[in-house]
C-alpha cells in the first residue's frame, strides 16, 4: 500500500538534499519487508549486498545490510521524546551513483520529522559503529544532542519524568471513564 503523495514542501529538500523521495509506504509494511530479506541468498548461496524492492510502479536495489535499516528495526521510537516514526520513503540519492536508500519519518500534524541513527556514543568521543552503540533519534533530538553522551543520572530523570507523564495520563483517563472528570464551565 502507497501512502498518498505526501509534498514535504521545503522540508524535503532540507532532508533529502542530495536525493529525492520517491515513494512513501507505511513503516510498518517495509520494516517487515526488511526483515525477511536478511534471510535471501542468492544462486550461489551467498547473502547478496543488494536486493530488489519492488512494490506498485517502484522496481530499485537497496542496500540489505544497512545499519540504519536494522536500529530501526530494534525501535522506531525516538529514545528522547518518543517520537514514532510511521511512513518510510524511497529515497534516491543523486550524490551516491543514484543509488536508493529507505529514510524513516515521523508523519505529524504540522509536517514530518526525519528519525536518525545515532551513535549513543558519539564517534568524536571514540564511539565506534556497532549496533550496541546505536540509537534512534528524530533529526531535531539529535542535533540538540550532538556530540554530548547522556549521562546514566540524566537519562534516570528523564525516564522518571516519562513514567510519571505516562501514569498521570493513564489516572486521568480512567478518571474520564469512571465519571470522576470534572469539566468547569467558565
């Protein structure tokens, strides 16, 4: 199933500006599709390092082995704000002999955000690229993180903060079900 042609306006350019997006999927649907491919061999019996993604009108090699591809199979969730990335895109970069790639993005009612990999550990501090060091980050968390590690006492506040938002939601709405809301006409 293709979403419908999503224009990302400016944005697009901003994220893709070497590439052009084109098609957009349910993440979900491609994750899955990424998923059965770590088990394709070829003729020979070898894992090939491309593979063909064919789907509606869209035919395109992409790259089987992508780190990017598997942190996002771990999680969707931005580990910062909890963003969820819901909609992948072909994306074809112009900048890498036309070779295509899938970008995950959080679809939301004011645009999309761009889901990251990042290096828990960034590499400026000796961070290396294994999956153990990854993470994924919506482009806006990622950047205001930058090259900075979270210290375990900080990421303790924000999962105690994130906890506490969760139950607070969760007292209200069975408040709301229960009949106890209390709505004041002003």
């Amino acid at each position: 199933m293709v979403l419908p042609n999503i224009t990302f306006g400016l944005g697009e350019r901003r994220i893709h500006p070497n590439g052009v997006s084109i098609a957009r999927y349910p993440a979900g649907e491609i994750l899955t599709w990424i998923k059965e491919q770590h088990s394709v061999r070829d003729e020979s019996g070898n894992k090939p390092v491309r593979v063909l993604f064919e789907r509606d009108t869209i035919s395109v090699t992409i790259k089987r082995n992508s780190q990017k591809n598997k942190v996002f199979l771990k999680s969707c969730k931005c580990v910062h704000c909890n963003r969820i990335g819901n909609m992948m895109s072909v994306t074809a970069d112009s900048g890498n002999g036309g070779k295509h790639h899938f970008d995950l993005f959080c679809m939301e009612k004011n645009g999309v955000v761009l889901m990251t990999k990042d290096h828990i550990i960034p590499k400026s501090k000796k961070g290396r690229n294994k999956m153990s060091n990854y993470q994924t980050m919506c482009e806006p968390c990622n950047t205001k993180k930058g090259d900075t590690v979270e210290s375990k006492r900080s990421k303790r506040r924000r999962k105690r903060r994130e906890k506490a938002r969760e139950i607070n939601h969760q007292s209200s709405f069975y408040n709301v079900r229960a009949g106890l809301y209390m709505h004041s006409s002003g």
